[in-house]
C-alpha cells in the first residue's frame, strides 16, 4: 500500500508544480495560450493512468500468485499392453493301452479251471501260452493243472520256467515243493518250500493243511518252517 501513497503523492507534486507555473503552470516557449490547457489536461490524463495501474497492482497484490488456478498435471500415458502370452499347447488324451490277448484267454482258462472243465481250461491256457510264451500266472496254473493229472514233467517244465521269469513270485515256488513231494523227493521239496517261506510268510499256513505236502509231516525241517 505504501507504493500506492508515493505514486499518488509524486504525481500530486507534479501537478502542483506545473500549476504554480504562471499561465497555467507550463512555461509559455511558443507564445500560443492553447498550449498551457492542453498540457494541462495531459497531466489529469496521466494522473489517471498511474491511478489505474496503482489500484491494478494492489489488486494483483492482495490476491497473490497462490490463489491462482495451478495447472492441470498431464494425464499419464496409457499403458500399452504387451503380446499376450501363448496358450500352452493342448495335450491330445492317450488312447488307453488295450490288455495283451493272452491276458483274456488266461481270464477264460481260469474261468474253466474253477468251474472243474479241465480239459476246456487246458485248451485257453496252451493258448494263451501260444500268445505270449512268457505269461507267468499262465505257466504257473496250467503246471498245477498238469500236476493234478500227474504229468509231472511237464508240470515240472511249467512251474520252473515261471519261476525263473518271476523269481520273486512264491507261486510256481511252492507248486514245485508239492510237485517234489508227490514224486518223493522231500529233500528238494523242502528246499523249494523254504524258498517260498521266505518269498510269502503265508507259505507257512497253507502246508500245514496241503495234503500234497502229506511225506514232509513229521520231518523236522518241515515242522520248524510251519511252527515258525
């Protein structure tokens, strides 16, 4: 405010000064008295306009720089998405494995068997044989069969090659142990049925009341493996 007073007082003073000049306040250096009323008109003029920018300025300065709007801060640029990630690529389903055919014809065979058709058994077991020669359950049962008809060797051939094809396989262990029993070779049925002890714990129950196991009773090796 105190800008405003000097403005104001200064351009008083001036005023005063020019109208203390004789012939209204400026000096007379062309001899035409219109000059003076002109002059003078032109000091209210600019009187006014040091007025003007006066009030202009204490306006500006009594709203101040921080009541102005502040500038919008730019939007951020939108995000440009990046490539989408390839879908994982569909896994085809696997056609299930079809069973081997001699696994059905040995299903047949022992479907016989159960039912006493032993001839009919024997036939789905030799051809199940015929299919896969290596089908163990195949070459273990079709030696049982062969041995409850006392071909013996040839029940004999069966039940060790399954063995030999499954070793750890009890089974065809323990038939050779009733088959060598039966013959009357206790020494190697006793062999034979402490190898399958060893294979299957319950080896132990079923000797107890195998009658083809009936020449071992007795025998010490024998009654040690199934107290056991």
């Amino acid at each position: 405010m105190s800008t405003i007073n000097d403005a104001l007082k200064k351009a008083q003073k001036d005023k005063d000064a020019w109208d203390a000049v004789p012939g209204g306040g400026i000096p007379e250096t062309s001899g035409r008295r219109g000059n003076a009323s002109f002059r003078r008109r032109l000091a209210w003029v600019a009187l006014l306009v040091l007025g003007g920018a006066a009030l202009a300025y204490a306006a500006y300065t009594r709203i101040g720089p921080g009541a102005r709007e502040a500038p919008m801060p730019p939007k951020p640029a939108p995000e440009t998405p990046g490539p989408a990630a390839p879908a994982p690529p569909a896994t085809a389903a696997q056609p299930a494995t079809p069973a081997p055919a001699s696994d059905g014809l040995y299903e047949k065979a022992r479907a016989f068997q159960q039912q006493g058709l032993f001839r009919d058994a024997r036939k789905w077991y030799t051809e199940a044989l015929d299919a896969d020669p290596g089908h163990v359950r195949a070459l273990n049962n079709l030696g049982v069969l062969l041995l409850q008809q006392g071909e013996y060797d040839q029940a004999r051939e069966r039940l060790e090659k399954a063995a030999r094809l499954d070793p750890a396989n009890a089974d065809p262990v323990y038939n050779l142990a009733c088959l060598h029993a039966l013959s009357g070779d206790t020494d190697r049925s006793l062999a034979y049925l402490t190898r399958a002890a060893a294979l299957n714990p319950r080896v132990r129950v079923w000797a107890r009341e195998d009658a083809d196991l009936r020449s071992l009773r007795g025998l010490a090796p024998f009654e040690r493996l199934v107290e056991k």
